[in-house]
C-alpha cells in the first residue's frame, strides 16, 4: 500500500481486497556495486571524500510535521518522535502510560489523569487544555476521524483533567488515545512546538534530542529528515542509503540489500461465512465450529514471515483477553467423526472424503480475490488442510476487487478469504453492521454479549465463549507489521502504535 495515498484505518472495516489488492510492496532495488561502496566509504564515487559519517535517515512529507492537517503516513510517524502521547502500546499490546497518569472510563464518559511537571520543548507546561484541544483536532482531521468516531467532546476541568463523553460505552477506549498532544494554540500550526523525544534541529532537515522530553531514551544524536513524494522513491532513497528504515505493510519479500522486521498488529486475516448458504458447513453453528476445528492456525501462521494464530475474536495479546480464548490454534482431527456425524457425513474410507446420505461429498468453496496473491496462498493452504481431514474444498477466484466485492455483496459464495485492520480499541462492529458483516449469521444473543464487553471488559470471557460456539466469521491469523531498513541499520523496536516505538538499541553499522 502506497504510504502517500491512504489514511489509516480511514474506517473501521475494510475487506482484505481493498486494502492489499493489486498492492504488493515492491522489492527494494539493489544499488550498483559502485554506489553501494561510496555511500559505504562517503566518496561520492570519485574518489573524493564527503567525510559522511554513519547516520540514521528516515523519511518525511517536506514542510507539515502536524498530523492533525494532513493524512500522510510519513507525517504521523515522524509525528511519534516529535510529539508526545497521552498513552501507547506496547510491542505486546500493553496499554502505557505516557503524559496520562491513569485512564478510566465508566459507561459513555472517559476521565483522563494528567502527570504533572511535563513541558513543551519550549518550557511551557503541557495542560488539560492542550489535551483536549488535541483531541478534538484529530476529531475533526482526516487522519484520526475514524477512530474517534465515538468521540462526542472532550473538555478540559482544571489544568490535570480530561473528561471524554462518549457516544456509547467503550472499556477500551484509552487504546485509542496514542495521539499526539499539541500546544492548544498550535493544533492547526504546520510546524508545533514539540513535545516529544525530538525536537527541531538547527541544522536543515534534522531532528535533535529535546532536553525537555517527558520520556527521554537513548537513541541518535542527530536524526536525518529525507523528503520524499511517494513509494517508488522511499523505496529507491533507501536503496541509496539515504533512507534507513521504513514501514512497508506489505509481505512481499524484499531484495538481498535490505533486511526485515515485524511487529504485532490488530490486522485480521479472516473467514467470512455465508450463514445463509444451502450448505450445512456454514449455515449452521455446528458446521462453522466444525470448519474451525478441522483447521490448524498454527500451521497457517508459520507459513507467514509474522502472523500469530487468531484464537479468538479478540486479539489475544490484550490483557482482557488472555486466558479468555476457547479456539484452538491446532486442528483436533479427534473430534471431527463425532462432529461430521452430527451433521449427517460419514467417512468414505475409498476416497477419504466425508458424505452424507445421498453420496455427495461434505465440501466447501471460497472465494478470493484473484489480483491478490497472498489471500490466494492462504486459500490453498486451507484447501489443502480442509482435504486433509476430509472435506473438498473449490477455489472461486473474483478476477478483480470490484468483482470480489460484487460477489460478497451479493452473497455469491459461501466463504470468502478477507482481512480487516481493526482499530486497537478491537471495535468488532464491522462484522455486525460494517463491510464484514454480508452473509454473516450474528444473533442478537452474541450482539448483547459483544456490547456488554465493550461497557465492561472483564466479560470478555463470556463473549469470547459465545463467539466460539457460534462462530459467525472464522478468525485465521494477526498478521503483523513489516519494516524494512538497509543493512547498516539495526535495532529499531515498532510496535502498532509507534513506528519509532523505541531507538535505544539503535545500530548503525560504519
């Protein structure tokens, strides 16, 4: 996906075409043996020397470091090290808390806690002020409107309160609050004072250490600004060397001259299933559940550079989910002749293929978009797992997004190969009412229990249970994040809410 093209998660939901269809990340280029010694040497391949020093570059959208006036994804990363957080997440999907002491929220209203004695680069104090102004800017930029659709105001009580007032509850919502805070009188400013691990440098397109940071780390004395004005030439810059490191979502391999990095995201590669399907398998609870079963997430997620099995609705890493999850990341080939009985197919020892009374074999079809060659992969390794244990399975590939998406619509297929990026509040109402939710067979039982987990987390359990034995949508994987830097470059810790989550093991190689 183009990183100068698209807001992310603009929305809640999007179908795995849309996001990833006819967008495979193209391989970094391979710099001639020539170029590739003088960025190595600092000649300019003359001979001469630049006396270049190693450094760490990353690229920018020249002239606007405020996120909150544009949706280029450049602006938002670079926007981590300038600009200081009410919270973020941690590599293992730890809620952190950075200028926010504590975050509550109870029913429709969120009350945020402020730490005190925290300043802008300039000394002046950060406030409850400026939060609120913050946030009621990426309320209303292109960027961040998404996610704080929920969002209905936000007011500043004394110099160390926030208080959110919600459009209906959510436990989770302080996920979504690893936004940058900004002077109140600067949210609409192209170049605010920072707040953050860096500031501006004096010198032209650098960015230096603030030695005001409310959460200073260790990491480069000098970081280099690269202005860049779209993928191919990020792409080639870092070929060159003038770009170190760079977030690519994509999982197309890239060449020798680069290495690779992955980080937990809230991506899902999922099942949609037609619950309305002339077919046992997915217009019922029990053949969903037992499509489940037969399969082996694991299996699938160590066929991906960075993918985790999804063993649940919810992502397992969140602490309101763990130990909460029923779904198996294994197959359990024990239980299928009991299950598959249970819907009427017994084993045809000769061809190996369960059927039922009238000899018609227990199958299934998916769907996929044929201009995306990962989903097909999956699809065939579902294929091959689901004839394993012996149920047929037809591939029915949509020649392109629009085709794939008339097709799901429409209902034309009992399963399709999708993949969403939730935001990381784990808002499931895509599935409910959302682009994900054609063909999907949800009761209003699940729909109280989904709602009853998004006031009060700590019944994610009980939901997570009801999921499992209803099972409207079969979740596969969370697959992760890829960032690619060139080989000199080392030790840069992403995580789903910061690119730059962490520059203290930062390596470059002379």
């Amino acid at each position: 996906m183009h990183l100068f093209s698209f807001v992310r998660r603009g929305t809640a939901a999007v179908l795995a075409c849309l996001v990833l269809a006819s967008c495979s990340r193209p391989a970094v280029l391979q710099p001639s043996s020539s170029e590739a010694e003088s960025a190595a040497s600092g000649t300019d391949g003359s001979g001469a020397s630049q006396s270049q020093p190693a450094r760490f570059a990353i690229a920018v959208s020249e002239g606007n470091y405020n996120p909150y006036l544009n949706t280029n994804t450049l602006t938002e990363q670079v926007a981590g090290l300038v600009f200081e957080k009410l919270v973020r997440i941690s590599p293992r999907m730890e809620l952190e808390m950075r200028l926010a002491e504590s975050v509550v929220s109870t029913g429709t209203t969120v009350t945020i806690r402020l730490r005190s004695g925290y300043t802008f680069a300039d000394g002046v104090p950060i406030t409850a002020d400026d939060v609120a102004a913050s946030l009621l800017a990426a309320k209303a930029s292109g960027f961040y409107a998404g996610r704080l659709a929920n969002l209905t105001d936000a007011q500043a009580v004394g110099s160390d309160t926030v208080v959110l007032t919600l459009a209906s509850p959510d436990s989770l919502f302080g996920y979504l609050l690893d936004l940058p805070i900004l002077k109140a009188a600067e949210v609409a400013s192209p170049q605010p004072t920072p707040s953050g691990r860096y500031t501006y440098g004096a010198e032209e397109n650098t960015l230096t250490p603030n030695p005001r940071a409310p959460f200073p780390e260790e990491g480069p004395d000098t970081i280099w600004l690269t202005p860049v004005s779209d993928y191919a030439e990020l792409v080639s810059q870092l070929a060159m060397g003038q770009i170190s490191f760079y977030l690519a979502e994509e999982s197309a391999s890239s060449a020798v001259a680069t290495s690779e990095s992955y980080f937990r995201t809230n991506t899902l590669l999922f099942l949609g299933v037609n619950g309305s399907a002339d077919n046992p398998l997915c217009s019922t609870s029990q053949g969903r559940v037992l499509l489940s079963t037969a399969l082996s997430r694991q299996d699938l997620a160590d066929r991906y550079a960075s993918a985790t099995p999804a063993t649940g609705a919810l992502n397992g890493l969140y602490e309101c989910a763990r130990g909460q999850q029923v779904i198996s990341a294994e197959s359990d080939p024990n239980a299928l002749p009991a299950a598959m009985a249970a819907l009427g197919y017994t084993l045809d020892e000769a061809s190996g293929y369960y059927q039922n009374a009238a000899g018609q074999r227990a199958s299934v079809s998916i769907l996929v978009c044929g201009s995306s060659a990962d989903r097909i992969y999956a699809a065939r390794l579902l294929q091959q797992q689901w004839a394993e244990a012996g149920i047929e399975v037809t591939l029915t590939q949509a020649e392109d997004f629009n085709a794939y998406l008339q097709m799901i619509q429409s209902r034309e297929f009992e399963l399709y190969i999708g993949e969403m990026k939730l935001y990381n509040n784990i808002d499931l109402s895509p599935f409910w009412s959302g682009s994900a939710r054609y063909g999907l067979a949800v009761t209003q039982q699940l729909l109280d229990a989904y709602n009853l987990m998004r006031a009060d987390s700590s019944t994610a359990g009980a939901f997570e249970s009801l999921f499992a034995e209803q099972m409207p949508y079969i979740p596969l994987l969370w697959r992760g994040g890829v960032t690619v830097s060139n080989r000199r470059t080392s030790g840069v810790v992403s995580s789903v809410s910061d690119l730059y989550y962490s520059l203290a093991s930062l390596s470059i190689a002379e």
